[in-house]
C-alpha cells in the first residue's frame, strides 16, 4: 500500500498494460484469420458477408467483433469516389465560351474551374521553361503554331548554363558572402558538366511557380488566422491532419481533379506546401511584442498598415522561415509528383530506381541533394539577413549585384556564341551540355555496388535473413496478434492516464477511425515498422547528441550534418539502402533508421543546451560530477524538448515508411501506392491518407499532453 501511495502513476500503468495483455490473451484469433510464413492474412472465404450503403455493396471478411472491429467506414472510399464523380461530372452545369470551336459549351462548374487553374499553372511553368532551357510554346501562346512556322526567329532562345550559374552564385554572395557564392556556382558547374542541366533546370522551374504561390496563399490564410479566430478554428485541424499526411495520399485525388503532369503537380505541391508557411505566418505575427503593435497605433496607423508596416515586417525572419519551409517541402513533392509525370530530376530517379540501375540514381540523387541544400542555405541566409539601409552609398554602390550580373548576361552570351562555331559536334557545351553527353560515373558506381554482392554477399545476406526471420517476422507477428478492442484500451487508456478525459476522447475517436476501417491490419504493419525505426532511432539519436553535447565542437559539427541530411527528399535515402539489402524490409527500415534518427539528434542536443548554464554552475559548485550533472539536472530538464524530438522522430518514420512501399513493403502506403494506377483509386488514397495521419496524430497528442504536463511540472510552461 505504501508504494501505490508513493508511485500511483507507476501502479496504473502497470494495470493498464495488465488489462492489455489479459485482453490479447483472452480473445481468441478466428478461424478466418491464420499466420501464414510469419504474417497474419485473411484467408481468402468466397463467403464473404457485405452490406449496402449508397446503393453499393462494401464487401467484408466475417470475424469476431471482439478481435476486428467491423469495417462500417468501407463506405467512405466509396462515398469519396461518388462525390468526386459527382463535382467533375454532374454539379452545376454551366455554359462557357470554348476559344477551340467559337462556341459555347456546357460544362460543370468544378470541371471548368480545374481546367481554367490547369492552364494557367502549365503557361507558368512553360514560360519558365523556355527562359531557361528555351522553346517555342510560351510563343504559341500569344500567338499560333502557324506563327511559328512561318518565322523561324520566334522561338525563346533560353539561359545559357554559365549565366545560371553565375547569376546564382552573385544571389548567393548578395545573401551570405563568398562562402556560399562559391558553393553555389561549384553546384550550377556539377550539374551541367554531368549532363544533368536539363532535369535540374525542369525541377527548378516547378518550385519557382510553386513556391511563390505556396507563399502568396499561406501568408494571406496565415494573416487571416490571426485577424480571426474563427478561421484560426477552421483552419486548425485541417494544418494537423495535413502535418501528418503523407505526400503519396494527395496525388490520388488530385489526379482525378486536374490529370497527369507538371500543373497537377504543382498544385498538390501547393496544397502540401501551404499549412507550413501559414503556421509559421501565425506564430511570426503572434510573437511581435505588445508594445511594438501599441506604438504603431500611436503613430496613426489604420489596421492594413499595422499589418503591412509593423507586423509583418517584425515577424519577418519567422515569416522567411516559412519561406525556407515552403521551398523544402516543394523540392521534396518534385520529386514524389513524378509518379504522376511531373518533369524533371524526380522523373530521372524514379525511372532508374524502377529499372534498377544504382548508378543513375545515385546521379540524379546526388543532384537533388545539391540543389536541395543550395535552395535549404540560400533561403535561410535570405532569413536571417539583416535588411540593408543604404546611407550616402551612389547608385553603383546600391546596385553592384545588378550590374555584376548584367555583365555575367554579357559574357555568357558571348561565349556561348563563339562556343557554337568551336564546337562541331552539332552540341555546344557552353550553352548547355546534353544529358547523354556529360560526365557519368554510373559505371563506376553500378561496379562498386557489384564488388560490394561479390565481396559481401555472405554477411549482407546472413544479416538480412537474421534480421527479418529473428527480429521483424515475430515483431510483425505480435503487432497483428493484438485484437482491436485491446489496442483501443491501450491507446485510450493512455490518453487518459497522460492527459485526462479530454485526450483519452481525442486518440479514442483517431484510433476508432483507424479500426473501424477495412485497413486495420495494414495499419497495424505499418505502426510495427514505424516502432522499430524509432526505437532504434531514439536509441543512435539520444547516445550521438548526448556524446556531441560534451564538446561544443561536435555539437555545431552534428548540427550541420543533420541539417545537411535534413534537406535531402526523403526519396533519396532509398538508393543506397538498396544497393545492400535489395528490395526487402531491411531496405526500408534502414532508411526510416537514418532519416528518423535526425531529429532525434537535433533534439537531444538542442535539449541539453537549453539546460541554462546557471545550473550547471550551480551543480559544479556543489560538487556534482559530469555524470550526475547529465542524469541528476540536465536530462531531466531537457527531456520534455527531446520528447518533442521523439514527435518528429514518429512524424518522419511514418513518413519513410509510406514511401518503402515503392519497393515493395505491405502496409499502407503500398495500398496508397496501388490507388495511383486505379481509376477508382482516389477514396481509397485519401482515407488511407487520413488514417496514416491519424497515427501520427496519435502520437502527436499523447507527447505534446506529456511535454505539456511535463514543463507545467518542472516550473518552466
């Protein structure tokens, strides 16, 4: 009695994983239900019970309530389905003038307003184009193919690759100095000397239509979520759901709505791209101190120029952190959009993953990677870059950069001139080197990835059979054993021992949702792998920032890396795990180990140094060692900011493991996967979509209750 007086946490934990167990132990698998070679499947009964809604049969496996919650949610995909056919096919027709015919055609609302939004997002994105790369079709356009035709000087001749390049290395010295101007005029020479100019260029022009209008929208939605509760209230749970979403699930919908290729990408970039920029809109403008607001009110100012010329130029760096957001979230989509025949590097590596060829995705990756820490660097010195107020400068000195680059224009023109008559191969390599025709070190990798077979075949494959029969099957096996209404006590049971009555509610509804789905087990598969990605995580990321924590050295150093492999799309972290393990679990869990593993680093590290350094005097004084300094004070304090780490370490091993469907896991994200080549496929993406989002959102509500309640605690809320 004495200790559930001291620990009554401890004795209801300890109760309620008794009651888990006893339920998992008491409810009995069905006959419907068997393992087979370490899974747990449905055996396929052609008596299957079904019941109607809709007008439509929802077909499912009879088993124990007790042990699979029944599939009543079968008839949302359906429902998705019918509505959309519903909006593009039948909602609100309505006559519009057609320029093709000259006469007026009638066509529903919906389906004209995507069209209308499809051709202006495909003339962006062509007018970019033909700036950089050159063509004829912005022309076309204005005028006619028949315009063309018959002048053979309408074409938009394009940039050549030298005035790319030097125009962003003079962006990247104006934001950060020299450091960074060579860095980026040594990328802008490795993609175009390695053949891959083009690609990068039709990457390059989709996140400069996607980016802008991300922030155009998210900053407008951000500023009206300030100004209006109501709209913050609305908005709220959509920001949540859509954090936690993966990227795979809004292709499917999209697809039915606006089609295949560069604009749909575009927008689904967009529609991930934007609740980022909103929320760091909101908490930029929420943290601007009373006293500023209150002195532009003093200064006269009406509420549209409180906004525009002191809110926001005081939450400017937190806005232009939004920015560096929007820009990496469109760069990751670019190349996941390529399942849909987005244009570009993401093409390239999708292409060669498919045909298996390590070396040409190691080139494209290797380039996305470049590009992608260029863009991450670039965005975040235009962040913190004091703005400039020129004082008796001249006009010279004001506008330096401008001339410098008016004189790059100059001398990349000339040179790609005189690069046309010194050439003769019909290529001229100063304005742009074709993809086939640059340097490759395909075959140099694609031998390296062969000596590495020859040479560790044994001991990769030894591992790889140890790790999936001894370690995932029977992990897999115990995660598909738990019965529904176990699981449901769990996760509720939780919620109310972590936040009381008000979060058991929350995960109560989120996990019903799940369960009440056809999709249970492949949730339960996809949570399975999602657990071991980050308890391994946890484990590397809390020992490394806890080691680099020692020495400020190596703590700036580990800091850097993660934010190096934090720029990388998360597609890349495919190719080498494939190069070892083949296409198995192993590759995916591994690449969910070291893409979750990062901000399980970055917390640790930024935990421990919020610790403020008064207590650490303090413990030195009174005689405290190193070890009990970290485990008496620092840890304890630092914990509630490295469970936020834990957050996101959830958020990106869910994520990761989405996208290891692509080489063939059996969970979610392989039926995400299978609905992008369905025709009907767009209800079963997107509620596969929420259910992936409402696993994390799970997680995401028990360990910011904890962090709240843990920081409430400690006195430093």
């Amino acid at each position: 009695m004495e200790f559930l007086k001291k620990y009554p946490k401890t004795f209801q934990w300890l109760f309620l994983l008794i009651v888990f167990f006893a339920l998992c132990f008491a409810i009995e698998v069905p006959e419907t239900y068997k393992f087979i070679r370490g899974q747990a499947e449905f055996v396929k009964d052609p008596n299957q019970s079904f019941y109607v809604f809709l007008g439509k049969e929802v077909r499912y496996y009879p088993f124990d309530v007790f042990w699979r919650l029944p599939p009543l949610l079968g008839w949302l995909p359906i429902w998705i389905n019918d509505s959309l056919f519903f909006l593009m096919n039948e909602w609100l027709p309505m006559e519009f003038w057609n320029e093709d015919t000259q006469s007026y055609k009638t066509r529903p609302l919906v389906l004209q307003i995507t069209r209308e939004v499809t051709s202006i997002m495909t003339f962006l994105i062509e007018l970019i184009r033909d700036i950089l790369l050159g063509g004829l079709k912005t022309i076309v356009a204005f005028t006619s193919w028949d315009f063309v035709g018959s002048n053979s000087w309408a074409k938009m001749p394009g940039l050549p690759w030298t005035i790319v390049a030097a125009g962003a290395a003079i962006l990247a010295y104006k934001l950060s100095g020299k450091g960074l101007a060579l860095f980026a005029g040594l990328v802008m020479v490795y993609i175009s000397v390695f053949g891959q100019w083009k690609p990068s260029m039709q990457t390059l022009s989709f996140i400069l239509v996607a980016a802008p209008l991300s922030f155009v929208f998210g900053l407008g939605l951000g500023i009206a979520a300030f100004k209006n509760k109501r709209v913050e209230k609305a908005l709220y749970p959509i920001l949540l759901v859509m954090q936690t979403m993966p990227q795979y699930a809004v292709l499917v919908p999209a697809l039915v709505l606006f089609g295949v290729g560069d604009h749909a990408a575009v927008i689904i970039t967009m529609i991930v791209a934007v609740p980022p920029m909103i929320l760091l809109t909101l908490l930029g403008l929420r943290a601007v101190p009373p006293e500023v607001i209150e002195a532009g009110r003093m200064s006269g100012c009406n509420n549209l120029q409180l906004m525009f010329k002191v809110l926001i130029p005081t939450a400017r760096r937190d806005i232009l952190i939004g920015v560096n957001q929007v820009i990496m979230v469109c760069f990751s989509m670019a190349v996941i959009s390529a399942f849909i025949g987005a244009k570009g590097l993401g093409f390239n590596l999708l292409l060669a993953l498919n045909q298996l060829n390590i070396g040409l995705a190691l080139e494209a990756g290797l380039c996305i990677s470049l590009i992608a820490i260029l863009l991450d660097k670039m965005s975040l010195a235009w962040a913190n870059k004091q703005v400039d107020y020129f004082g008796n400068l001249t006009f010279f000195e004001r506008n330096k950069n401008a001339y410098y680059f008016g004189i790059a224009v100059v001398i990349g023109i000339v040179l790609a001139y005189l690069g046309s008559f010194y050439f003769k191969e019909g290529y001229n390599y100063l304005f742009e080197v074709p993809h086939n025709k640059g340097i490759s070190t395909a075959d140099f990798w694609n031998k390296g990835v062969d000596w590495i077979f020859d040479t560790f075949f044994v001991y990769i494959k030894a591992f790889n059979t140890w790790l999936i029969v001894e370690v995932l099957q029977p992990m897999r096996a115990l995660y598909l054993r738990m019965p529904a209404v176990a699981t449901l006590v769990l996760v509720v049971g939780a919620g109310y021992l972590i936040g009381g009555i008000r979060s058991a509610l929350v995960v109560c509804g989120l996990t019903l949702f799940i369960a009440l789905s056809p999709w249970w087990d492949r949730a339960l598969v996809t949570t399975y792998m999602a657990t071991f990605g980050v308890i391994v995580s946890c484990i590397i990321g809390f020992t490394v920032g806890t080691l680099c924590f020692q020495n400020k050295h190596s703590a700036n150093f580990m800091l850097g890396v993660c934010d190096i492999f934090q720029t990388f799309p998360s597609f890349v972290y495919l190719i080498p795990v494939m190069m070892l393990f083949g296409i198995t679990d192993t590759s995916v869990l591994i690449a969910v180990i070291v893409y979750a593993t990062i901000p399980a680093t970055r917390y640790t590290i930024e935990g421990l140094r919020s610790v403020p350094v008064a207590l650490h005097d303090a413990a030195t004084m009174s005689g405290v060692n190193k070890f009990q300094r970290l485990t008496k004070i620092e840890f304890p304090l630092a914990l509630p900011h490295m469970m936020l780490g834990l957050n996101q370490t959830i958020v990106f091993a869910l994520f990761m493991v989405i996208i290891g469907a692509f080489i063939g896991t059996e969970d979610l994200g392989q039926y995400i996967l299978k609905a992008l080549s369905d025709k009907n496929g767009a209800g079963i993406g997107l509620t596969l979509g929420i259910c992936v989002a409402f696993i994390g959102l799970i997680f995401d509500n028990l360990i910011r209750t904890w962090v709240d309640n843990r920081k409430k605690h400690l006195g430093i809320a």
